[in-house]
C-alpha cells in the first residue's frame, strides 16, 4: 500500500471515528437533558425556569430547550 493511499484511509477512518463520537455524545447530552427536566418539573419549576435552567446547564439555545421540553412533555402525556 502506497503512503498517500494509507494517509487517505487514516484520515477517513478517523473522521468516520470522529463522526460516530459526536453522534453518541450528542445522543448522550440529549438524554442527559430529557432526564433532567422531569426533576425540574417534580421541584416545582415552572416552564420559563426549567427552560432557562436547561439553557445554563448545557449550554444550548433557547429553542432547543423548548424542543426537549416538549418532546418530555408529549411523553408524560
């Protein structure tokens, strides 16, 4: 195998490794988040603090926050 055919397999090995990581901790964070607000609503947070909690704690945006939030609620439904 030629050196620059080598280099080329690492470098799309390494972003496929790359790739795969940032979707597990994504996927990770995610769940992190949606476990976290069912203990905001059980400390009797109301939906602007636990919203603005969950922006601070994991630095998100607002309208992500708002997606989680939502997606716990449909589930508790």
């Amino acid at each position: 195998m030629e050196a620059k055919e080598w280099v080329a397999r690492e470098v799309a090995r390494v972003r496929t490794d790359s790739l795969e990581k940032g979707r597990e901790d994504g996927m990770n964070l995610a769940l992190t988040i949606m476990a976290t607000i069912p203990k905001l609503i059980a400390a009797n947070k109301i939906h602007e603090e636990i919203i603005t909690t969950l922006v601070a704690k994991y630095n998100i945006d607002q309208a992500q926050a708002e997606s989680y939030y939502e997606q716990v609620m449909a589930l508790r439904a």
